[in-house]
C-alpha cells in the first residue's frame, strides 16, 4: 500500500466524494485506511447502572482503492511511484509534479 500514515488524500468515490482528510490508520492487510472526518457511523451505548446510555461518531474504514493522494504542489489527486535515490532509499514521488513526497 503506498499510502500512510498523516497523508493527506481525497476520496474519489462514494458519499464523501471530493472531501479531503488525514490518513489516521492504515490497514495493510486488508487493503483499507481510516480518514479523519470522512465515512462516519453512529455508535450506540446502552444505558447501564453505571450511567445513561450516549450515541457517538466513529470513523469507519474506507478501500484504500476509493482515496488518492494529494500532490504537495499542485493541490490535486495524484498517483505515486516508488523510485531510489541516489544512496538507494526507497522514497514516493509524485507522478504529476515529480516531487518527493514526505
């Protein structure tokens, strides 16, 4: 999976369509990431003798495959490579602007 944690990347599909958001987690082995503000669901707790019950918002996971990330330069979605530099490190670089993503 080439995107990580606290990218910044846009949803391209679904109903948070065109939103854009901090990569909170990652899931690699299934492929998903959990995007701040995006893909929200209601939680409830049932009341208890301990105390009432509350509904609260979670951040659900969404297919890695429905987000792209943004390209520092220009403020769109991009694609990203992975490429060595000169000392052999793997780094991505973005595929529009050719600039090393951090």
């Amino acid at each position: 999976m080439k995107i990580k944690k606290d990218d910044l990347v846009i949803v391209t599909t679904g109903k948070d369509k065109g939103k854009t958001g901090k990569v909170l987690k990652t899931f690699a082995d299934s492929n998903h990431v959990i995007v701040e503000g995006m893909n929200e669901k209601t939680k409830f707790k049932k009341k208890s003798q301990q105390g009432p019950g509350s509904m609260t918002k979670i951040n659900a996971k969404i297919d890695a495959s429905n987000v792209a990330l943004i390209d520092p330069e220009t403020k769109k979605a991009t694609r990203i490579r992975v490429e060595k530099d000169s000392k052999g490190n793997k780094q991505r670089v973005s595929v529009k602007s050719n600039k090393v993503i951090k």
